[in-house]
C-alpha cells in the first residue's frame, strides 16, 4: 500500500509533531510512552541495553556496500501531514531504473527501509509496536524520496530478515495512535499502567509497578 492511499492523519502543528520512536513506546504500553515523554523519565534493563548494542554498528551514520546494494545510516526523515519525524536505522538502495532519484549518486534506487532488532518479539503487541514503528518510518521514507519504498526488520539473533507489508488497517492504526499521543500531550497526560505480559521486559517497571498496586490497575 502506497503512502497516499492511506488514511490521513491531518496536518499537526510543528510543536505538536510526533517523534517515530514515540509511536513504538506508546503501542507497546502508554503509560510507558507517558512516563517516558510527559513525565521526563527513563530507565534501563538488559533489553534496552541489548538493543542498544545491536543499533551502535547502524548508528553510526556510514554509508557502507552490501549484497550489491547500498546502505546509508541513520537517514533522517519527516512527514508533515502525518507529523511525524525521526531517523531511520538503515535505508537500503539497490540500483533500479524505475526507483527513486538520488541526487547524492547520480541513479536511481529501490528502497528498502530497515529496522534493526535484537530479535522477533513473541509478543503480538510487541510485535504490533514495532509494526507501527515501522510503518511511521516508511510514512516519512516515502515522503522524502518520493517512492513506495519496501520495509523489513533486521533480527541480530537470527541475522535473519522480515519483510513487511502493510495494510489499510495498519495505517488507520497509526493514525489512531497520532491522535491519542497528540491528545495526551496537549493535555499533558500520563495514561493509566495496564498490567499485561509485557510488563516483565518493560525497563520502567520498577516506577510503574509500585504505583499499580503491583497486582494491577485501574483498567485491568
Ligand atoms: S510496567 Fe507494564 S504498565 Fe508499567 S509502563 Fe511498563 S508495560 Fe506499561
């Protein structure tokens, strides 16, 4: 599906626009997001650090050659009707003729927009969050360089790749989630925890879980 088939999210004042990695704190849990964005705080645990390490090597911001294509790091990216901005951990360009223009080598590419990960999540609304991660990104790639690009998740564990397609509902999804962040911020609002399996691999659990009651919350 093509970004200008999707649903439009409408356009968000500068101040109000939405960092990408936001949309995927927020999917996974958001009092998470809340803690994070409203309440201005972090921590961190062995999954935080892992993926850290696995993002330090595409972080970098090098453009490097493999399999015949090329790989730029750390592209920064943006979409103003979606309000939405960030930095890709890897765009791939394998050389096509009918590809987006890059004025940067003279040709044209097909691209391919690469999200790094530890490894699959197990969880499906992990595995959702970094969809809607996913999807912000390519909503921004294909702003920027005028193209449909592909997208897939890179998992370091299995050095294995997952191609992503993405659906009518993906984007009502997101744009669902847009408004919800845009909603909280204006109103300068932490949502309530909910107590789900996630909780166990969440880095912020030890200030949330406390504040739950530890057994729980207001809507579960
Ligand atoms: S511990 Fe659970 S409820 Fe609290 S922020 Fe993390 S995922 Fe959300």
């Amino acid at each position: 599906m093509k970004n200008s088939d999707a649903v439009p999210y409408g356009a968000a004042a500068p101040e109000e626009a939405t960092e990408i990695r936001e949309v995927q704190h927020f999917a996974y849990c958001p009092h998470r997001w809340g803690l994070i964005y409203i309440g201005c705080d972090w921590r961190e645990n062995a999954f935080v650090c892992r993926a850290k390490l696995v993002h330090e090597r595409v972080d970098r911001g090098q453009a490097a050659s493999l399999r015949g294509s090329i790989v730029e790091r750390s592209v920064q990216v943006y979409e103003d009707d979606w309000g939405l901005f960030g930095v890709l951990d890897a765009l791939e360009m394998k050389s096509s003729p009918g590809g987006a223009a890059i004025a940067k080598y003279g040709k044209r590419f097909a691209l391919t927009v690469v999200e790094y990960k530890p490894s699959r999540p197990r969880n499906e609304r992990a595995l959702f969050a970094d969809r809607m991660q996913l999807l912000a990104q390519k909503i921004c790639a294909d702003h920027v360089f005028g193209t449909d690009c592909a997208a897939c998740f890179y998992y370091a564990d299995t050095r294995k790749r997952d191609a992503v397609r993405f659906a009518e509902a993906d984007f009502a999804a997101l744009a669902g989630i847009l408004r919800s962040i845009a909603d909280c911020r204006r109103r300068q609002r932490i949502p309530p925890p909910n107590r789900s399996a996630l909780c166990s691999g969440c880095s912020m659990k030890d200030i949330c879980l406390p504040k739950a009651g530890g057994e729980g919350c207001e809507s579960c």
